[in-house]
C-alpha cells in the first residue's frame, strides 16, 4: 500500500533508502494538473522493484504503489533530486536544470497544452524538443512510451557527462531567455 512521504518520515523508513526514481510535475497551479504522468508512473511502479517516490501536487489521484508528497520546500525537491538515479518529470525547466546539476538522467513527458496540462502555450515540448538526442533524457510524447523509456533508462544506467552539465545548463538557460524575451514581444 502507498504511504505519503509524510507517513514514511514519520514512521523513519526513508532514512538511509536511495531514492532510485523521482517522479515530479512541479509547481503548477490547481487546474493544470498533471494527472496523466502520474497515474500512468503509479502503474509502471507497481510492475518495478526500484523504488518510486513521486511528487503529485493538486491532483485528487491517490497513488498506489508509491510514497508520494503533493509539495515540498526547495530544498526538500532539491534532496530528491540529488538522492535519484532517475527523474521521470514534466518538460519545466526548474526539472531539466535541477536534474542537469545533479547529474540525473531524465525522462522528460511534457505537459501538453491539448489536454489541458498547461495554460497557455506548449513551452514544455518546445523545450522536451530542444533536448531531444541527448544521451541522458529520453523524451516521451505519447505516454503508451513512458514504460519502454523508464525501463530503458534504468536498464542502461545513463550518466549525464560531466562536460554536458555546464554546457548544457547554459545552452537551456539561454533559450528560456530568448523564449521568454519573445513572449514579451508578442505580448506587447
């Protein structure tokens, strides 16, 4: 039975555990949630024995077969990432760069402005696209993929290349900017 991360720090069974796969959509607000990702990752946990802790913010969807947690502060998101060997997330920038920093490869399913998941534009594919062919992320556009692409990855245990991170991290920051920089263009 799934515990909320809140259950499993009070009953101690996360002290000492490596997190092998963090599942997070973010922080986006009640209304777009991101439910799809997350039902779809509760069941590919269930058939896994790697452990799955996801972050599930608004959505009223119970996990199953995962301790899971709706929010947490900066720095606990942070401690997740750096204690992963796999992030599953949507395509936010704060999940590609935070992943970039800890050295965690990625499997990046963006959110989608079709179903409902993002509230204005698709920014999340136009950066899943950018990234795309990387070594370290797997991108995932059609979620009958997420299975494949999650075992995949934990089979073949990627790195992300220490060259790649800084690289990298400057190149998705840059574009943001010029994404960004464009939107205010368009808006005024």
């Amino acid at each position: 039975m799934a515990r909320t991360v809140e259950e499993s720090r009070v009953q101690g069974s996360l002290s000492g555990e490596v997190v092998l796969i963090f599942v997070t959509v973010g922080t986006a607000d009640k209304g777009i949630e991101f439910t799809r990702l997350i039902v779809a990752m509760d069941e590919i946990a269930g058939k896994l024995e790697e452990e799955v802790i996801m972050q599930i913010g608004s959505i009223e969807y119970e996990p199953k077969h995962t301790q899971h947690f709706r929010y947490a502060t900066f720095a606990e998101a942070l401690s997740f990432f750096q204690r992963a060997s796999l992030v599953v997330g949507h395509g936010g920038a704060g999940t590609v760069l935070n992943s970039l920093r800890f050295k965690v490869p990625l499997v990046l399913v963006p959110r989608r402005l079709q179903y409902g998941e993002l509230d204005r534009d698709d920014h999340q594919l136009e950066i899943a696209q950018r990234l795309e062919g990387k070594g370290w992320v797997e991108v995932v556009y059609d979620m009958g993929e997420l299975e494949s692409k999650v075992i995949r990855m934990i089979r073949e245990r990627r790195k992300v290349p220490a060259e790649a991170v800084s690289a990298e991290r400057k190149r998705l920051i840059q574009f943001l900017k010029e994404f960004i920089e464009q939107g205010e263009r368009k808006a005024g």
